[in-house]
C-alpha cells in the first residue's frame, strides 16, 4: 500500500455533518452560483456555515436547501479519496468537463504549507474537494439534515445557516 504523507490535522470533525457539510457546500455552489463557504463551524450537536449571496433566500427557498439536502443524503452516494499530487491536481483540473464538480477544483484555496500530496474526496459524481478530515463511507450514513435556521447580514452579504444531523 503507498502511504501518503498528508498536512497535520488539529480538528477531529463528526463525520455525518463534516461530510453534510461538503453536500450543502455544492448545493449552494449549484443553487446560487456562489463559493463554497469560507467560514464554517461544523460541530456534532449544531453546526454554522455562511455564503455570500447577491440577494436573501426566502423561506420557501430555505425549505427547499433542506429539502434538496435530505434527498442527495438519500440517494446514498460512496464517498471516496483519491491522493493526488499537485501537478496531477492541475491535470484533472484542466481535463474537467465544463460544470463538473473536478472543474471547480482550486489550488488557490489550500493552505501555503499544504503537503505535495493532495487528498480529494469525491462524493458520487455530485462533489469533490481537496479535505484531510474524517468523513462517512456513504451519504445514507449521514442521517438526516435538520435546517435550524438562518441569518442574513445585508451589509456583508452574508447568508448563514445553521442545522444539525439527526442520526
């Protein structure tokens, strides 16, 4: 077996809601067009992620973020790794079809001292990003999503969610 030397890893995540938060990551990038969130705060019993939107969601568009969530958690897609290389990295970038999730890989977001080696994990064909946390082998294991509520800070444009899974 080759072994990879990855980055230190300081946080020991929930797997259900860390790997959640990679399916909302992509729901929201689909839905609205935006970056996946920058500031995420992904815990067991309540979790918090923001995105920066051009407008507020109304409630029935809340509704349907959960409602979407809860139907990709079902559809019980494998998450898998894939060690990568950065070189390697640029390649499955540059050979990404146009709005597949390998398209909106970035090197621009890993940390300056992030390893040579590259961990991508992929949920079905629905999302990849480079991660070195603990995640759940299927979406089915995740549970079930749980919308808690949101807050919107129109100055900053600033959309945050907070929810929890329901095991």
């Amino acid at each position: 077996m080759d072994e990879y030397i990855l980055n230190d890893h300081n946080k020991e995540e929930f797997p259900p809601a860390h790997t959640a938060e990679h399916l909302l990551n992509q729901l929201m990038v689909r839905m609205f067009g935006c970056e996946r969130s920058r500031n995420a705060h992904i815990e067991r019993k309540k979790s918090k992620i923001s995105y920066t939107l051009e407008r507020k969601p109304d409630r029935k568009v809340e509704k349907e973020i959960e409602r979407q969530m809860n139907a990709l958690i079902a559809e019980d897609m494998p998450v898998t790794f894939q060690f990568v290389t950065r070189a390697e990295l640029d390649g499955v970038i540059m050979d990404a079809e146009e709005g597949s999730p390998d398209a909106q890989l970035s090197l621009e977001r890993l940390p300056d001292d992030a390893s040579e080696t590259i961990r991508l994990v992929r949920i079905g064909d629905y999302d990849v990003c480079p991660c070195i946390g603990k995640h759940v082998r299927s979406t089915a294991q995740i549970g079930r999503f749980e919308m808690l509520g949101t807050n919107w800070d129109e100055e900053k444009r600033s959309f945050r969610i907070r929810f929890k899974i329901v095991l």
